[in-house]
C-alpha cells in the first residue's frame, strides 16, 4: 500500500504480522475478519498477496499486526 508523504512522493507501507490464523473449513475471508474484529480493508492490507476466492484450509493467514 502507498500513501504520499509530506512531498508528494508515495511511501510504501510495510505489513507486519503479530497473530496468525490457520485457515479451517468454511471459513471465508468474511467470517475470518468477523472473528477477529478486523476490517476488511485492514485484513487485505495485513495479507497483501492473499486472493480470498483462493484461500484453503491450512492456510495461514495474518489475524493482527500493523503497517509501517
């Protein structure tokens, strides 16, 4: 994710992962930010390659964590 400095100029935000969560059968992308109180948007941001039409079991995913 970009956002623009005082410049002008895009800086890149870096997620950072504090809490993980092993993907278990019929969760969705949906349930898993319900269960842990996240927005979706934040949920992306936190999991920036993660394509929710795609997500299996097992997968981990990140449940908590920032952007610096």
């Amino acid at each position: 994710m970009k956002f623009a400095d005082g410049h002008g100029k895009a800086k890149m935000l870096i997620p950072t992962c504090v809490s993980i969560y092993g993907q278990q059968e019929g969760d969705t992308c949906f349930s898993i930010t319900q269960a842990f109180n996240l927005t979706f948007d934040f949920f992306l941001q936190i999991n920036p390659n993660l394509n929710c039409d795609t997500i299996f079991v097992g997968q981990w995913l990140c449940v908590d964590g920032f952007l610096s």
